[in-house]
C-alpha cells in the first residue's frame, strides 16, 4: 500500500523550505514555539509535525499545507481534521495519520472510516484515540456506551476487545432492539446452534432482515428445511432468500 505521508520526503521538503526563507533550525523553532531537536527530527525523517504545526509551517513558509505534505490525500486528511469537515479514508489511511493527531481528533477520523476496522488493525489504533474522553473506562464499557449511542464506527474499533460475556449479551441485544448494523457486527459470534435457535426466531417473527443476515451460514440440510418450511407457510419473501 502506498504511504500518503512520507515522513522522509516530508522533512526534506521542511528543510528546503527553511533553507529556502532563510531560516536557521532555532529560528524556525522560535517562531513555532517548539525546541530546535523538533525541527532536527522532522527534517532527518525522524518524526512528523503535530497537525497543529501544519498550517504554521505553511504560513511561515507562504506555501499551502498541501505543498509540505506532497500528498493530496493527505493533505485532504488534515485539512478535514482542522475544519472539522467529513472525508471518506480507509482504516490503513485513518492509521497512518492518527499519531501527528490529538487522541480527540482520531475518535472523529475514525468515524470517516467506509470499510471499518479488522481486529488487527483496531489494535494498532485504540491506543490513540480517547473514546469521548473515556479513555479510562473499560473495553466492556465502552462498548456498552457505544451500543447506547448508536456510535457504530466506535463500536466497531472496540468490540473484538471486549470480553466474550458482554459480546454475547449485546448481540441478543442487539436483536432484540432491531438494531441491524450492530448485530452484523457481532452475529459471527453466535455458535452454530445459538445461529439455528436465533434463525428459528427471526422466521417466526417475520424478522427478515435478521434471517437474511443468519441464514447465509447455515448448512444445506438446514436451508432445505427452512426452503420447506417456507414453502408450506407461503413466506415468498424468506423462501427467496433461501434459494
């Protein structure tokens, strides 16, 4: 996958530019209020600027943020996170840039996610965000306080973390309260025949999207006889779904 910052290129752009205005490392330190070692590790490739520093750096230099990064995605990155405006990124883009951002700031990126997190990669980010400030609670916890929220990018980071207890619980929650993103998330959890019983209930209780979502993992004895049972009970739309 090709990086969208390149902390190498990034501090040699920095360095030419300082260079370029004529600007010793301590002079661009005073101006941005940082030590002289903070702009040495940017421009050897060492560290990145805190987004903070970003728009500085442009202004001082009189070039866009765009020109210092060399990178239209990642520049659209942190330009949404300063103007608070949405962007849709990958979970690899939104890993990339959540070390040069405050923890607040990765639990808004986060949520511009379109493809959602894998357990490995929700490991390499929970470490950066604050859950709302939260931070200190629980993974059981916060998935709970997610759940409530309706906060499905959130939950979706935390939720492999939790314990199998509270993923069990909120999975029968999450059918019994209708709530379809969250039970996707959490139906693979299911033993197979904690799946079968729960299919069973979806059917009965004409749940059709809950069936659909359960009945693509049973086996073909068990379609069969869901095929038949929907045949004989006239349900056209579960017998369709079974075909």
């Amino acid at each position: 996958m090709e990086k969208i910052f390149d902390i190498e290129a990034i501090g040699k752009r920095i360095s030419d530019l300082r260079k370029k205005n004529d600007l010793t490392q301590m002079e661009l330190a005073d101006k941005l209020l940082i030590s002289y070692q903070a702009v040495s590790n940017w421009e050897r490739g060492l560290t990145m600027p805190d987004i903070s520093k970003l728009p500085e750096l442009a202004e001082i230099f009189g070039v866009s943020v765009d020109e210092i990064l060399n990178s239209t995605k990642g520049a659209a990155i942190i330009n949404s996170v300063i103007e608070d405006k949405e962007i849709n990124i990958t979970a690899d883009e939104a890993i990339e840039a959540a070390p040069i951002l405050k923890a607040e700031q990765v639990d808004t990126l986060v949520q511009s996610v379109n493809n959602g997190f894998t357990s490995e990669q929700a490991e390499q980010i929970i470490p950066l965000m604050s859950f709302d400030g939260d931070f200190e609670n629980s993974i059981d916890e916060l998935a709970e306080k997610f759940y409530k929220r309706g906060n499905i990018p959130l939950f979706s980071i935390i939720i492999s973390k939790a314990s199998n207890e509270t993923r069990n619980d909120l999975v029968q929650r999450a059918y019994n309260d209708g709530a379809i993103p969250f039970f996707a998330i959490l139906k693979n959890d299911l033993n197979h025949t904690e799946q079968r019983k729960l299919t069973l209930r979806a059917y009965n209780e004409d749940k059709i999207p809950f069936f659909g979502m359960l009945a693509n993992d049973l086996t073909s004895e068990e379609k069969q006889s869901f095929r038949n049972m929907a045949c004989n009970d006239g349900k056209v739309a579960f017998f369709a779904m079974l075909k």
